[in-house]
C-alpha cells in the first residue's frame, strides 16, 4: 500500500494550490459579496489545464484520472468553495460524454469544453430531486428525432453553459425505467434559462433554471441507449462523487487554517486561545476529520481510476466529508467567538458555503441508503 503521490499529481496539485492562494482567495469576498462568478479565473484557471483534467488528450485535456481531478477540486476550493465549485462543476457534465459518448459526440463536446465552453448537468427537477426516477422532463418521439418539454432547477453554470446534458423521459414506464440523456445546446430553439437563483451560500457559483419547451433534439444528440439514462446518471455520480467530496476537503482545511491562526494570536483569559484545552481539542479533531474525509475521497478516486467498483466508496466519502465540513465550519465559527459572526471574518462564509454539500449529488441521508444497500448487497454475496 502506496500513500505517496506521483511527481506528475505533487506537481498538479502544488499548481492549483498556488493558483487559488494568488487568483481565488482575494477575489473569494467580493464573488460572494456581488454574486457574481469572476470569469477572468476561469481563463485563467483553463489556460493552465486546470478545467480539463480529466478530458481526453486527443481534444486538448490533460487525460488524468480521478484521483489528479480530485487533487486540483480540493485545492481550488480551499481558496473559494463558490469559485472552485464553479470551475469544478463543468466535469459533471461532460463524465456522462466521456461515459457513454460516440466518438463524434467526445470530439464535438469534449474538445469544446477544452477549449473553454461551459457545460451544465441538467437533472434535478422541483419534483425530482434526489429522487432521480422522479423526473417528468419528457422527450417526446418525433419523424426526425425529440422533443424536450419541462423544467430543470437548480442547474449548476447554467447561465455559463454552452451545452447541457439533460436527463428526461422517453418511455411511459414509471420511476427509473425510460429515462435517456440528450446533448442540448444554449441556442436550440425553445430552451431558455432563467436568472441566477438566490442562495445561502456558494453565492457567487451560479445556479438556474433551465426551461425546455418543445426543444428539438436529433437522435445523434442522445447519449447512450434509449432508456438508458437512470444508469448512466448512477454511473456519472460514482464519479463525480469523489470531486464533491474534494469540495469538502479543500473546505475543512481552510477551516483548520483560519481557526489554527485565529487560536494561535488571539488571547483570552491571561493565554492564546490554543492554550485553553476545549479550543485545542476542537482543533485536534478537525485535523482528525480532515485525514479521514481526505483519505476517503483519495481511495475512492483511486478505486474509479483502477477500474474497480467505487459505489460504496464513493458515498461514503461524499457523506463524511460533507457532515465534517459542516461541523469544521460551524467550529470555526465556535472558536472565533462573536467575530466569527461578523462578515469581517471569512468564517462565517466557510459556515454558509458547507452547508449545500450535505444537499446536492444526493443528501447525506441518501448517501447511507445507498451505502446500507451496499453493505446488504455484499453480505448477500458473501462479502464484508
């Protein structure tokens, strides 16, 4: 057993960490302040390869795995959840090209998003949401392909997004059978995406809705089989769950470091507040949490790289890292006292960014059905 990186990923990673300590950190308040993405990061950020880790070489990515992805995810996010969610995110859309793509569909889409386009996965529905057998999206069967009908929300850099791939039903079957994805560019007639929705936090990575009335769509433009869009959407999620669950990591230790300075200056009671032991445990432990939230998301990684079944792994890491990142902030708050209530500090936006990770590619508590439904799975088949 290996915990040593490879030059290749210390060298990837030192990059996006010094990029977000110079580009991401001093624009991280004003982002929040204004709502607004700071689009000058993202050329930035694409012209030293750190938007296209994981797309082919043959287009212009970098061909690397998800363990390299989950390396820059968890740097660039420690500078900025919101802005490193937001140069991140574009990998959940083009996983389901990469996936279950043709050829033609990779070079068109992937090597656009090499060259800089904006993606958007289109899943969730105001009744669907977790729930993805849910959806009521419909793509109606027509002489010279589809028609797209219904609403999306809560879509990540839709207002960004050149392209969506979008998730709707194509068969009368109920829950998860019938469903199938479809490519849909920004400028297919009928598709049009509303304004930024308002958050608690992450306030500067925008989210919309994205409505579809009769939006045509050729057949070469689905993805995969027909009625094979629920297990794609599951497939995409094994992957995409390890670079949440970086989002997560990269925000626990920015948690650490404030709350680490903070304790190491600030006084109290005749002693910094490190020497007063409930701060120092609070500390402790969230070095505890961040080992265990970052040696999860780096297994799971690992194990999707190697080609080996990561479902399990894969949930387990995006669960823990999102409750520990939620308890890290509320913490950091904790130990910064009143100021940590004060927009002065960075804390409180830690605090307001967390929260979202428990809620979106799938809530904590379905995370723990899916990793008891595992667990039921292998002792089923004799495993542990």
């Amino acid at each position: 057993m290996d915990f040593q990186l490879s030059p290749e990923q210390e060298a990837i990673r030192t990059l996006a960490r010094t990029f977000a300590a110079r580009e991401i950190a001093p624009r991280a308040a004003e982002a929040d302040r204004s709502r607004t993405f700071p689009e000058t990061v993202h050329q930035q950020a694409r012209a030293l390869g750190l938007t296209s880790v994981t797309l082919p070489e043959s287009v212009g990515g970098g061909g690397l795995g998800c363990l390299e992805l989950v390396l820059v995810t968890e740097a660039l996010c420690h500078g900025c959840l919101g802005i490193g969610t937001a140069l991140c995110i574009d990998a959940l859309a083009t996983a389901p090209i990469l996936l279950a793509g043709t050829q033609a569909q990779r070079d068109r889409y992937l090597g656009a998003a090499a060259r800089g386009a904006r993606a958007s996965f289109a899943l969730t529905e105001p009744d669907a949401g977790s729930d993805v057998a849910g959806i009521r999206t419909r793509a109606e069967r027509t002489a010279d392909g589809y028609r797209l009908s219904g609403t999306k929300i809560w879509i990540s850099n839709a207002n960004l997004a050149e392209f969506f791939v979008v998730f709707a039903r194509t068969g009368p079957e109920p829950g998860h059978r019938g469903l199938s994805a479809f490519i849909v560019p920004r400028d297919s007639p009928g598709l049009t995406v509303g304004p930024p929705l308002g958050k608690l936090g992450q306030r500067c990575a925008p989210t919309c809705e994205v409505f579809l009335d009769q939006v045509p769509v050729a057949p070469d433009q689905r993805l995969g089989e027909e009625g094979g869009g629920f297990a794609l959407a599951m497939r995409v999620f094994d992957h995409s769950r390890p670079m949440v669950a970086a989002f997560g990591v990269g925000l626990i230790e920015r948690c650490l470091d404030e709350s680490l300075a903070y304790a190491c200056q600030r006084a109290s009671m005749g002693k910094r507040l490190i020497e007063h032991q409930a701060i120092a445990h609070k500390l402790a432990e969230m070095r505890m949490k961040l080992e265990a939230a970052r040696l999860l998301t780096y297994q799971a990684a690992w194990r999707l790289d190697q080609g080996l079944p990561g479902t399990l792994e894969a949930s387990a890491a995006k669960a823990f890292a999102a409750d520990a990142a939620m308890w890290a902030a509320t913490e950091a708050i904790q130990i910064f006292g009143g100021m940590g209530y004060s927009t002065e500090y960075p804390v409180e936006k830690l605090f307001r960014d967390a929260k979202v990770l428990q809620i979106y590619e799938g809530t904590s508590e379905i995370q723990r059905n899916i990793i008891a439904r595992e667990l039921q799975r292998a002792h089923a088949q004799g495993r542990s």
